[in-house]
C-alpha cells in the first residue's frame, strides 16, 4: 500500500538532489553550506521517525545555526541564457503551462475516482493519504512529460530545483517550522489559557464578539509566528472549537476554513512572513525590502473584515 513514507522518500530524493546540486555548484561561494542544510531536510524526510522527538529537535538547531551564521548563499550561475529562455517562450507559449496543470489535474481526478469507484477498495492507496499521494504522482507524471516533450539534460531539473531553492534559502522550510511551533504551542496548552480569558471576557451568547476575537487572534497571532498554519492550532483550541462550536452551535467547517483564511490576512501584514514577503523582495531586488507588506495591507484589511462578516453569516445564520 502506498501511504504517507512514500511521498518523505521522495521528498527526501529531491532534498537530496538540491545537496548534491548545490556540491556541483562551483559558482557559489557557500555551496557546502547549502549542500549541508538540503542534505539535513533530506535526512529529516527519511529518518524522522527514527531519529524521534530529541534527534529531530537537534536537527532542526543545526538548520537553525546554519541559516543563523549565514551559511547559506545564492548561486550566480544560470543553466540558460536569457537567449535561451525567450527562445523556448516563443516556441512553445503558453503550451509551457501544460506541465503545472498536469498536477491538480491528476490529484483531483485521481481523488474522485478513488473516491467513487472499485478502486477505493483496492488497497493500493492508504484512504487517509490518497489526495496527497496522487499529488506526489502528479509531479512525476508531469516531469515525464517535460522530458519526454521538451528533451531538457538531464539534470536540469536537479539544477534548476536546486537553483531555485538555494535562491529562496531557508524561508522554504519556514512554513513547516511554523506549523510545528503551532502544534507545540496548542500541546503546551496555550490555546486552553486564552480560551479561559476570552471566556471571562465574552458574554455568553455574544457570538459577534467571539468571531471577532477569533478573527483579530488568528491575525495577530499569525503575525507574530510569521504562518497562519502554527496559528490555527492555537486559536481554534482556545475559541473556534470551545466556544464558537460547542457553545454557540457554529458549523465546524464554516469556522475551521475562514478561520485559516482570516489567519492569512495577517500574513500579508508581517515581515516574520518571511518566505511570502521578504523572500520576494530580495529576489525582485526591490529598494524597501517591506515593499510587499506595505502593498498587500490594503488588501488585508477588506479581506479580514470580509471574512468576519463570512464567518458570522455563514457560521451561524445560514
């Protein structure tokens, strides 16, 4: 049965192959920097549950203290010329996006007929996994077909992956680190202590108020830990489930989605979002390295006052 080990074997290949590409990476003064922190990620995808909750939290302090004493770097190198890449624009147009639609096509297809046909009993998919091992085929299957249409070297997807991630540096396993934060937080149980201050603080039956303090936290909190995924878990544990779901009868999927997305308001307002709003900055070579920030809150604003308004509608009153 394919389950979740095998989307962290491959997971794992393609941390490893950034590593080796970085090693091969003559152009970067810091290639065995990098080559050190992808080869580590790739050790996390492949022995985490072995190394267990001590050897994990060691490895994540050395990916830390690397990207800490700047060890990582920026390739100047290019696997193309600019030349090169107007060329095959021109030659195979928007046809380039058929590859990237492979993906979501083969996940959602997939999911539907494992979903709804005989295969859902084959047992060749684990049922709790099926959406993201089709997304993991998906890739393959459009890499295939990249290689097979296009007849790229081939390494250049090792290179051009290991360019690409040596470019955005650490913020690309910043979302998962956040995540993790999440989930230590809520087991700390530092959702059960803000839900008993916002118990004393809401009246009972106010369920305005409680969305609003669910909003405002998820966005608050979401800024101060740089990712709504390690925000979510705090938030629902202290607001969403005991008081908006259990207390005031809220539908439990109308607050756990917009909850997330009210979370991301907040992500276009801070700069500890570093992989959405600093990495972008630094790679466009903007002169205001908040430029992003200070652009996308314009947007925030409208969209968390919009999902406030969703949140009590379509919680509660639909």
């Amino acid at each position: 049965m394919i389950d979740m080990h095998w989307l962290y074997a491959c997971a794992g290949f393609i941390f490893a192959s950034f590593a080796v590409s970085s090693v091969r990476d003559t152009a970067n003064a810091k290639r065995w920097g990098n080559a050190a922190f992808w080869a580590l990620v790739a050790v996390s995808f492949w022995f985490g549950d072995l190394l267990g909750d001590i050897g994990n939290g060691v490895l994540v302090l050395v990916l830390v203290a690397l990207a800490g004493v700047h060890a990582l770097g920026r390739s100047t190198g290019e696997s193309t010329s600019t030349e090169e890449r107007q060329r095959f624009s021109e030659r195979y147009g928007n046809k380039l996006f058929v590859p990237a639609l492979i993906i979501p096509f083969t996940a959602f297809l997939g999911t539907l007929l494992f979903t709804y046909t005989p295969l859902k009993n084959s047992g060749l998919i684990d049922p709790k996994a099926v959406t993201l091992v089709l997304l993991g085929v998906g890739v393959i299957i459009a890499l295939i077909v990249c290689y097979l249409w296009i007849r790229p070297p081939l390494m250049s997807s090792v290179d051009e992956g290991g360019r690409l991630a040596n470019a955005i540096g650490w913020a690309l396993v910043l979302p998962q680190m956040l995540a993790a934060l999440g989930a230590v937080f809520a087991a700390a149980g530092i959702g059960t202590t803000i839900g008993a201050l916002a118990g004393e603080i809401i009246p009972h039956g106010s369920i305005f108020l409680a969305i609003l303090l669910y909003g405002l936290g998820m966005v608050v909190f979401t800024m101060i830990m740089g990712n709504a995924f390690a925000a979510f878990p705090v938030m629902v544990a202290a607001i969403g489930v005991p008081i908006l779901i259990h207390e005031d009868g809220g539908r439990a999927a109308v607050i756990g989605a917009v909850g997330m997305l009210t979370g991301y308001c907040g992500t276009l307002m801070t700069p500890m979002a570093a992989n959405f709003n600093i990495v972008p900055a630094a790679l466009l070579e903007l002169r205001n390295q908040y430029g992003v920030v200070k652009v996308q809150v314009a947007t925030a604003i409208p969209l968390l006052m919009a999902n406030i308004a969703i949140l009590y509608i379509a919680g509660f009153h639909l």
